[in-house]
C-alpha cells in the first residue's frame, strides 16, 4: 500500500462538538478541546455506530487493541470523555450507559462527509495521545527543558532511572513542550502492560493510528511513518529491551523524520543514543538545621508536602514538623514515588509517626490504586526491577546490601564471591546492576566507590535475610 495514500478525513457534527476523527481533533465551535486519545478513540467508536450499543469488549479491542486491560479502565476513560462533553448527573445528553452491555450514543449526528477547513483563525492543535489532567510537576524544570533541547539536536534521547523516580511523569512532560515542532504529533507508546516483544511495533502501530496489520509489522510501520515527521514516546521499556532496540533501530534508519523518546531502567545500548539519568529530587542534607521555608527550598520536601495536602486538606507544614519531612525525603533517595505514598499516609499518621515506621517502609508505602500495578507499592516497583534481573545478579544485589555506606570493586569480590558466584559473574554483575539502575558508581578517592540507594538496600537485605547465608556473614567479618 502506498504510505502516502491518507484516508478520506471525516467529520461528525453533533450538538455545539464538531469531531475530526483522522486530525484527531475534537472542537467546540471554533475551540479546539484538550482531550485523551483513549477517550477520543472511545468518541469515535461510539460516534461511528450512532444509537447502537457498542459492546464493552468491542470497546475494549477497539481502544486498546494489543492489551489485555481491566473494564475499570473503560469506565474510567467513558467518565473523562463525559467530562469534556459537559455531561453532568442528569439525563445522558450524548453517551447513555446501557447496563450489562455497553454504551450507546444517543445524539443526532449529522451524516459523515469530508472534512470542511478549520474556521478562519483557528490553529490546528497538533496531534497526539498524550493524558491530561496530571498533577503538578515539582523540581524537574531544568531537567525537562533539558531533554528539550536534547530532542533538538539528537534523534533518540534514552531517560533512566531507577522505578520509581519519575521518568513517566518527565517523559511526557517534555513532549506536551514538543508538541509545537512535530507537524505529525507526539504519541505515547505505554509499553509496561506488554509482555510478549513481539507485539512491540503492533503497539507503536496503534498508538500512531496503523491500522493495517501485515504480517512484517515493522517493515510496514516503517513504510508508513517514513515521511512523517513526529515524536514518539517508548515508555517502559526494560523489560523488552531487546525488542525495542531492534524497532528503534529500524525506525530511525528508514524514517528520518521520527525522533524518539525512551524511558528505561536501563539504556537501549544504540550507536548514537543520548543517555540521561534523571536523579532523585535534591533533599536536605542529613542532620541540616531547617525550618519549614528552608525544608521547603527542596524539590523533594515540596513534593511531600504538596502530596499531603492533596490527602489532608488541613496540612501544612510546619518548623516543628521540617526536619522530619526532610529526613523522610533523605531517606527515600528522591524517589517520587516513594515520598508520593509516604505522603497519602499523612492522615493516619503524621509526620513523625511516618519517619518512625521508615524502617519498615515496605509496609507502610503502599496502597495507591491508581497508575500501573508496578506502581501501586514501594514493593512492586522494586519486584519489578528484581525479577527481571538474572539469577547471578539477583544474588549479588542481595549481597552487596551489606554494605550500609559506600564500596570498592574490591569491597564486593570480598564479600561475594564463592562457589556460585565467580569473580568474573560479580564484575560483570556490578555493570549490570549500575546499567540497570540498581547501583549508583561515583568517583571515588582513587577508582570509582559504589552504593545502592537506601530504599534500594532495604529491598535487597529483606530478599538476603529470607535467604539466610551463614557463609556471607563469615565474609563480611572476614573483609571487615
């Protein structure tokens, strides 16, 4: 099929919403609206089948066609999509929920025909699927104008990180700024419900609106973006790293007007990758002398304390209260996520009840429901990390928890090294757990001294303690 070929662009009227299915438009008169791509992918469905009932699982395939998601995620999206059309409590003016089944929409639509230009003076919004509605970004200014700048000047930018940090939340920040450059759009690729990487460019295919589905899936997604000019966002890629380095790979080669955004726990490994490791939130020093203006001069304080208020209406910090914020941010290494669930604990516990239980953080940071499962607990996020390790590197990670501080190379042949576990498998597992965003390396007084983050520690010395290795003990004495 000739990839120039576009579709005849469609236009469906209905009350004041006028709804450009191919421009991935939806206007209100002469304004354009901000809307979700599901929830205008979910429009369009609907819109196509005027006073039908659509199925809950022909909503489902049609919206996210390559991943098994829960109906939570359809009602949610019908909710958001019911929002943007104004619908309050009342009477469905547009969507009406037909029980057991499905949805239905049950306003006049005036027939479908092609497209009339956009009123005079209206600027086109360009296209995308990005979510909206997300929270403030604290702390991340610099970084994210950053990566900008990187996008300019580099055609595959990679952002790691540890889980947790943020990358998602940065990610597409920078590309609601890069909406403006790219004249085919900024699609997001969520790659974390995907497990088989095969399918990996089917999901690209989906986001960027292929809907053909030839048997070389990537030769035909490089056929039909090969004179488009856009940004894609590769979104959780770890735990397909191979996979998506080939799709990166071939993408880059044989559409140049592509530019593309990773966020990984580890870097893809590609000639000409620019790789950026995005840092937790800067948190005070241990043992400052703060007051409450002070604590909050710190991204990660800032970020404990706005989450708080989300929970607690009535918080606010105070100069009693800020050197314990401090100190929960400082031990949580920055991590956004960690300090976001510590701070959804503010109305059962407070501030200092919450440092108190740190040391049992596993426990006590958990319960968000909303986001991806790996995100719902301090403890999935590091299972994530964990389970796709292997089994040499798993074992070293644990070993290496002993260490409270910084350590030498020649620190963890020391303590690691045995029978199962050779001096080579712990130097070659020492790269691997830096690549993968589990061990920090930094300039040390001679080489270069490692550490894991203090959550990162905690983590492993729970998976080291179930293993109970009497010999490591020895070890460590020994090295001590």
């Amino acid at each position: 099929m000739d990839h120039a070929a576009r579709p005849a662009r469609r236009t469906f009227s209905f009350g004041p919403f006028t709804l450009f299915p191919e421009r991935q438009l939806l206007m209100h008169g002469a304004t354009p609206l901000r809307i979700g791509g599901r929830a205008l992918d979910l429009l369009i469905a609907l819109i196509e089948r005027p006073g039908e009932v659509v199925t809950k699982r022909e909503l489902m395939a049609r919206v996210w066609p390559t991943t098994v998601v829960d109906e939570s995620n359809l009602k949610v999206n019908i909710a958001g999509l019911r929002r943007v059309l104004g619908e309050g409590g009342g009477d469905p003016e547009y969507i009406a929920t037909v029980t057991g089944r499905g949805y239905r929409f049950v306003a006049d639509v005036l027939s479908p025909g092609t497209a009339p230009p956009l009123p005079p003076g209206t600027p086109a919004p360009p296209p995308h699927n990005l979510p909206t509605g997300t929270a403030r970004i604290v702390g991340r200014d610099e970084v994210i104008a950053a990566l900008g700048h990187e996008l300019d000047s580099a055609r595959q930018v990679s952002l790691v990180g540890p889980g947790g940090i943020g990358k998602t939340t940065v990610a597409l920040a920078v590309a609601q700024g890069a909406l403006a450059s790219f004249r085919d759009g900024v699609w997001l690729v969520d790659l974390a419900p995907l497990q088989d990487e095969r399918l990996v460019p089917d999901a690209v295919a989906t986001a960027v609106g292929m809907t053909a589905r030839p048997a070389n899936r990537l030769a035909a997604l490089c056929g039909f973006l090969r004179d488009r000019e856009l940004l894609l966002v590769l979104d959780s890629c770890e735990h397909l790293i191979d996979a998506v380095a080939a799709c990166v790979t071939r993408l880059l080669k044989e559409a140049p007007g592509v530019r593309i955004l990773v966020t990984s726990r580890e870097p893809l490994c590609l000639q000409g990758e620019r790789v950026r490791r995005l840092p937790g939130l800067a948190s005070p020093a241990a043992g400052a002398v703060l007051d409450r203006d002070r604590a909050l001069r710190f991204p990660a304080v800032a970020l404990f304390v706005e989450r708080a208020a989300d929970r607690l209406d009535a918080f606010q910090l105070d100069d009693a209260d800020a050197p314990a914020a401090a100190e929960i941010c400082r031990r949580l290494d920055g991590l956004a996520l960690a300090i976001e669930l510590a701070a959804t604990r503010i109305d059962a516990f407070g501030v200092g009840e919450i440092l108190a239980q740190l040391n049992d953080r596993f426990r006590l940071l958990r319960g968000r429901r909303s986001g991806p499962d790996r995100h719902q607990t301090l403890m999935a996020t590091f299972d994530w990390s964990f389970d796709l390790l292997s089994p040499e590197d798993q074992r070293l990670l644990c070993r290496l928890s002993v260490f409270a501080g910084a350590f030498s190379l020649d620190d963890a042949l020391a303590v690691a090294v045995d029978e199962a576990l050779g001096a080579g498998a712990v130097i070659d597992g020492v790269a691997n757990l830096v690549a993968k965003s589990l061990l920090v390396a930094e300039p040390g007084d001679i080489d270069l001294d490692y550490r894991l983050l203090d959550t990162t520690r905690g983590y492993a010395l729970e998976k080291l303690a179930a293993a109970r290795s009497a010999p490591l003990g020895t070890r460590v004495v020994n090295r001590i």
